[in-house]
C-alpha cells in the first residue's frame, strides 16, 4: 500500500471535501450518480451534468445542462455552471459567479464575485475573474 494513498469507504468523503463546508459529515454529502464526484447536500447537480470522481458541488451551487465538472474542480456558495461549460483541474467557481456556454474554466484559475464567464470564453493558468466581470466570445484569459 502507498503510504500517500488516503483510504475512505466508497461514500465516505475526504477530509478535505469536509473541510468545504464547516461542520459537515459524511451524512451531508452524496456521490453525483454521472461522474461520482461529491454533492453537498444544499448543493444540485442534475443527472444530465458530469460531476467527476474528485470534483466538489457545495454550498448552494447548481451545476446542470451538459456541464463538465472535473479533476478537483470546486463550485460553491451560490455559483452557477451550465450549458456546456467545462469546470477542471484545481478551478474554482465562487460567489454568485456563472460559467454557461461553452466556457472554459481551468488550471487553477478562479471565477467568483457576481462574474460571468460565457460563450466560448477560457480562464486559464491562475487567472482570476471577480466582481461584476463579464468574460465571453472568444476571449482568452
């Protein structure tokens, strides 16, 4: 056994996965039955979206459409992704913030504020989206 490997129970969550909503137990959360990622239980993500296996759904947040939520990606707090938008890796969308369309949130690039990131717009590498920005087109960030 790898000695970095942590070990939980199929339904149980990480510890870290706990830690996005203070006070948590296993009990609060779900696994997304179209990816296996974690749902809190405030949280929706519709059976038409993909929630991957490490990815997180919390606080009042809804992911739904066709929306991609992968890697460690985080939607939390009262954030929106729909439509065909991709959420990966380490992004993080915050706040009251959307990502629709056809955007692109991915490395470590944060959208949170009231901020809008749509159409076929892609936040990348460490960008950050915030306050009442609107990203969309083609715009590349």
């Amino acid at each position: 056994m790898n000695n970095h490997t942590e070990r939980h129970p199929k339904n149980t969550p990480p510890q870290h996965v706990l830690d996005l909503e203070p006070g948590s137990t296993g009990a609060d959360w779900h696994r997304h039955l179209n990816g296996g990622g974690w749902v809190y239980r405030t949280a929706w993500a519709a059976d038409t979206a993909y929630v991957g296996p490490n990815a997180v759904v919390c606080g009042s947040a809804w992911v739904y459409g066709d929306a991609i939520v992968s890697g460690r990606a985080v939607i939390r707090d009262s954030a929106v992704v729909s439509g065909n938008a991709i959420v990966r890796d380490r992004a993080e969308v915050s706040g009251n913030a959307w990502v629709y369309g056809d955007a692109e949130v991915f490395g470590n690039a944060v959208v949170c504020g009231s901020a809008e990131v749509r159409g076929d717009a892609e936040v990348s590498g460490t960008a950050k989206v915030g306050g009442n920005a609107r990203i969309g087109g083609g715009t590349i960030l």
